[in-house]
C-alpha cells in the first residue's frame, strides 16, 4: 500500500515536470496559474515547519524541536547553507536531550 | 521522485502517521511549482523526444535558477544539465546512504534526526520570502496548519493551507 503510494506520487511529480516542458508556451501567460502556483510552496512548506516541529500525530506539543527551529531560524538568517541549517536544527535538539 | 520538498513532504505526513495517500496530495502539491519550471525551461532547452523525458526529471528548483540565471542559451542548456547531472547523482547517492544508515541508528531522536525535517523545510522555504507578501502567507500558513492540527487527521492540516493559498492567490 504505501509503496504503491509512493509510485503513484513519483510518477504524478514526473508527469508534472513533463507536461510542464511539453505544454504550449501561452499557459505559462495565464494570470491565474501565474498568481497560485508560486504560492503553494511557500505556504505549504511554512506548513510543514510548523506542524512538524510543534505536533507528534495529532497533539500539539512543545519540546526540543522549537529550540532546533529557534537556531535553524538564526542560520538560515545568516544566510547558512542547506546541510548547515539541517545540521544547525538536529544537533541542537541532539545537545539539549543529552542534558 | 526526484524533488527534494516533495520527498520530504511525503516522509513527514507518513512519518507523523497520516497514511501515505495525503502525503501523496502534499508531495503533488508541492510538485506544482516544477510544472510552471518546465513552461519556463520548454523554450530554453528545446529538447525532443527522449531528451524531453531526460530532462523533465531534472526541472527542478536549482536547474531552473541555474539555467534561466544565464544570458546565453548554450550557457543555459549546459547549466541546465550539468547541475542536473551533479544534482541527480549526489542526492540520490546521499538518500540511499541514508535508508542504509538508519539500520545503525537505534533512535534517531537521540540525534535531534526529528529536528531536521522542519530545519530543511525552513532552508528551502527561506529564499522564497525575501518579500513581505510571501512572508505573511508563510506565517498565516504556519497558524493555521497548528489551529487545525488537532481536529483532523494528520496530513489534512497541509491541504486545508493549500485550498485556502490557492483561493487567496485566485481572488487578490
């Protein structure tokens, strides 16, 4: 079930990128796509920051993972690198469980 | 798949128990924006055939920034698949490393590893919110993924930001 799950979304994420390059040019010109589709991301992804660090399945909880956001947030606003920003969020949550 | 945010999207909503279909949604949703990518890289590239097929898996964030940052087409297409290549071959290379590795890891908590999804999410969020527009509705999104949290099941919370994003950006 869930690998079928998987195929399903990877074929799905494919044939959008496909259709994107095979497409007509003046889809790219249509205000409504233009407005929505860029912000999907950004609100999906702020989305995911939040319930991924303040929820464990359906409850909310506040733990070590807030501090681990709290300092990804400074290395992302030092303009951190990608693993940096990963590796500044685990290792603090890491550091705090170990006291 | 071969789309970081989608990746992670689909592991976290399966992870925090949601079952794999709403994490299927998530990851489609997220994918939207490589759709708007190959629009844009269609007349770049200029590929047929099974170039087409070949290059469709590498539209992607960074593939996109490399090739449309170039003035040059030759430049671009050269950008385009060479970032895609080194891309491509790392990530997946990393990704198997790490379904290896967690048979060595006995509790990834004790690594802070469930602290790391939303840190990545928050790096490939950050150069999306150099505005104060996109800032709002990140904020706005966060809230009310939290205040729905608790009333439905897991992985919901991400489609409800989704409808009510898309009927924002269809109605201002």
């Amino acid at each position: 079930m869930i690998w079928t799950g998987v195929v399903v979304a990877s074929l799905a994420c494919y044939g959008l990128k496909l259709a994107g390059l095979s497409l007509p040019q003046r889809w790219l010109t249509d205000p409504r796509v233009q407005k929505i589709v860029p912000l999907i991301p950004i609100a999906l992804l702020a989305a995911l920051v939040a319930t991924q660090t303040f929820s464990t399945g359906r409850h909310l909880v506040l733990d070590v993972r807030a501090a681990g956001l709290a300092v990804a947030i400074v290395a992302v606003l030092l303009r951190a690198p990608f693993l940096v920003v990963v590796a500044a969020g685990a290792g603090t949550a890491s550091l705090l469980r170990l006291v | 798949m071969f789309t970081g945010a989608s990746q992670f999207a689909l592991v976290g909503v399966v992870g925090a128990g949601g079952g794999v279909w709403p994490g299927a949604v998530a990851a489609l949703l997220l994918g939207s924006r490589n759709a708007l990518y190959g629009l844009r890289l269609g007349s770049l590239l200029d590929v047929r055939g099974w170039r087409r097929a070949a290059a469709a898996q590498f539209v992607i964030d960074e593939t996109t920034a490399m090739a449309i940052a170039r003035d040059d087409p030759r430049l671009s297409r050269f950008a385009f698949w060479s970032t895609g290549l080194a891309l491509f071959t790392f990530w997946n290379t990393g990704t198997l490393i790490g379904a290896v590795a967690t048979h060595v890891v006995s509790n990834p908590k004790t690594f802070g590893l469930d602290a790391a999804p939303p840190a990545a999410f928050l790096a490939l969020l950050a150069p999306r919110l150099r505005a104060r527009e996109p800032l709002a509705i990140a904020i706005a999104a966060a809230v009310v993924a939290i205040a729905v949290l608790p009333f439905v099941p897991p992985g919901v919370p991400l489609l409800i930001v989704a409808v009510l994003v898309a009927a924002y950006g269809a109605l201002r």
